[in-house]
C-alpha cells in the first residue's frame, strides 16, 4: 500500500454565520460561532485516514493551543504528524464567513510560514502519493526531486513556475486557477509538467466538475444539494480523487466519490470532512 503524503496547511477557524457579505464600508451583524479544526491540508489528510490509508501530514503548527489540539487531532486518526513542525509563531488561523447559501469566504488571521516548511523528499518511497494541498515556490525544488524518486506527485493548481514540474495530477477550484491559464487550463498546465500531465480536474462548485486529459474535457454535473456550510466540501473532493489514484481505480470513481464526499461535507456545519463511511454514495444504492 503507497503512503499518501499531505502537504498544506493546519488551521483553527473562527466561523461567523452572516445574512450576506456587506460592501464596502456597509455593517453586517454576525453570528460568531465557536472556533473549530480546520486547514485545506489536514482536512484532506483527515479524510483520506478516513479511507484507511496510510497517511503523513507535512506542514507546521505554531507554539499555542491552537496547534497543539491540531496536531493531537491528526496524531489521534492515526495521521504521521512526524513531519509536522512546530514553529515559535502562531498557528494559521482563519475567519469563515458562511452566508445562509452555505457558501463561505475565507480570511487569513495570522501569518503563514508554509513556505518555510521542507517537504521530507528523503522519506517518501517510490510509488508514494504526494498531494500539495497548499503550492508555494519555494517548494519547486522538491517537486523534481520527488518525481525523479518515483513519487506520484499531485498538487493544486499553481501560477507558472520557474521551470517544468513534473506533476502527474493537478486537482483543486477552477477559482484558483491562474488568469492567464483560464482559457486553455489543459494547455497551461501540460506546457508546465514536462509532459507529464496525465488528468487536470477542477471543482466549480454547483456548476460541477471539469475533468481534463489527453483525449479531453468531461464535464461532471454537481449533486443537489441543500448546503449548510460548504467549508471542507473542496477538500473531500480532493481526498477522493487522492484515494482512487492511490488504489489505481479509474479517476471517473474518484470524481463521483468527490461529488458525493463534497456534497455531505456541505450538508455538514464544521471545517473537518465527515468521515468516508458515513458518506452515502451513489453506486452503493
């Protein structure tokens, strides 16, 4: 069994429910709710320990409370928090303000040091699954070094780097996904991987999925949904697809996974994705 290497960010959340998000200068009353774990990558590295896998957790937390209950958390679902640095400043921190939609918008509240964090190219075999939850630049070295390891390595979409990554999957939000790539995001991104590009997939929300490859672009109505909080929903997706490229199963599986994964996780009020296996799933009825 590949291990599955989780690259991103840790967070604590401070969620606020809101009627809508005031322009500028305008007041809204909100709703404070109480804070919760959170972070685009342990909440992916939570979901994917959901599936049974084996999973390492890269990223850093800081010297607070915060941290400390974030790091118990991952350590506590059998997560290897072994590469998870603990840092004299704060733990990243985030404001999430949910509309009654369901839909959030996200605020940095602390600085973030992801960049500072050293991806362990020494640990991972070849054959093991690398996922960047969270892409700095920094991180460009390693990525070539993983790959000429054995390494599948997978990311979010990213602006164009330095030189070619050999990246095999890009998954993430079709809203993270660079202006000038938005045209042609299968183009961009395979002029970028070397030619190593085998599937691009890029959630839109309720407008579904786009799913690219060399014999070209699917799309993937979304499921409907009745969304409480969408907070996590992305990050179930992406622990789907992770999950069927790491058991080798067609990525069609792990799309309609993601669908199903994300609409739950929307239907949820918290950060965390809800557990697979309370995931109802389409194929099992």
């Amino acid at each position: 069994m590949r291990k599955c290497w989780v690259v991103g960010p840790i967070a604590w959340d401070w969620p606020y429910h809101l009627p809508r998000l005031p322009s500028s200068g305008e007041f809204v009353q909100a709703e404070r709710l109480a804070g919760r774990l959170g972070g685009t990558g342990a909440n992916v590295a939570r979901a994917l320990a959901s599936r049974h896998l084996s999973v390492a957790m890269v990223g850093y937390v800081g010297r607070d409370s915060y941290g400390e209950s974030s790091k118990k958390d991952l350590g506590d679902r059998g997560i290897d928090v072994s590469h998870v640095l603990t840092l004299p400043g704060e733990t990243s921190q985030v404001l999430l303000f949910i509309e009654p939609s369901g839909e959030r918008t996200i605020i940095g509240a602390a600085p973030d040091y992801l960049n500072s964090v050293t991806l362990p190219v020494g640990a991972v075999g070849s054959g093991d699954l690398v996922y960047l939850a969270g892409w700095r630049e920094e991180f460009e070295p390693a990525v070539g070094q993983l790959a000429s390891a054995g390494a599948i390595v997978a990311t979010v979409p990213f602006a164009q780097p330095s030189a070619a990554l050999p990246v095999s999957h890009v998954i993430g939000s079709a809203s993270d996904v660079p202006e000038s790539a938005a045209a042609d995001p299968w183009a961009f991104y395979s002029s970028w991987t070397g030619g190593r590009l085998k599937h691009l997939t890029l959630t839109r929300g309720a407008r579904g999925v786009r799913s690219f490859s060399d014999s070209g672009c699917a799309e993937v109505p979304a499921a409907a949904v009745t969304a409480v909080d969408t907070t996590g929903a992305g990050d179930a997706f992406a622990a789907a697809m992770l999950a069927a490229i790491a058991a080798g199963l067609p990525l069609q599986k792990g799309i309609q996974d993601g669908i199903a994964w994300g609409a739950a996780a929307s239907r949820t009020a918290g950060s965390i994705p809800p557990d697979w296996a309370d995931v109802p799933v389409p194929s099992a009825h």
